[in-house]
C-alpha cells in the first residue's frame, strides 16, 4: 500500500503550515467598504422591518374599531 501523500490544500488548510497566513489576511479588493450584497441584506432587513410594524400597526387600528 502506497503512503497517503496529503494535497496541496490539505496542507495549508494544517495549523502552522506555509500558506495558512495569506489565508488570514484579507483579499486585495478589501478595502473595509460595505458590500454589495451587505448594502441589500440592511435594505432586506429594513423592508422587513416595516412590513411587521405595519402589521401590528393594522391590527391595533382593527382592534381599536371593534372595541
């Protein structure tokens, strides 16, 4: 039986081993600005935000004309 000879990415994904700092290091098109998709997922949140606060909203005013 042949030994096991680990791949290139199995070497570096090892603690310590040559590669795994410039794993850890940001990519070059990093510059701490905000996203794309991170601008989309606050707008998502917000949309969603607002559509349970109408709906609360909506039920106190029905609440409000039974009563």
């Amino acid at each position: 039986m042949a030994p096991a000879v680990p791949s290139p990415s199995a070497v570096n994904a090892q603690p310590g081993a040559e590669g795994s700092q410039a794993a850890t290091r940001p990519a070059a098109n990093e510059d701490g600005g905000i996203s794309t998709l991170r601008a989309a997922e606050i707008v998502l949140a917000g949309m969603l935000v607002a559509i349970v606060a109408a709906i609360v909203l909506e039920a106190a005013v029905r609440r409000r004309r039974t009563a």
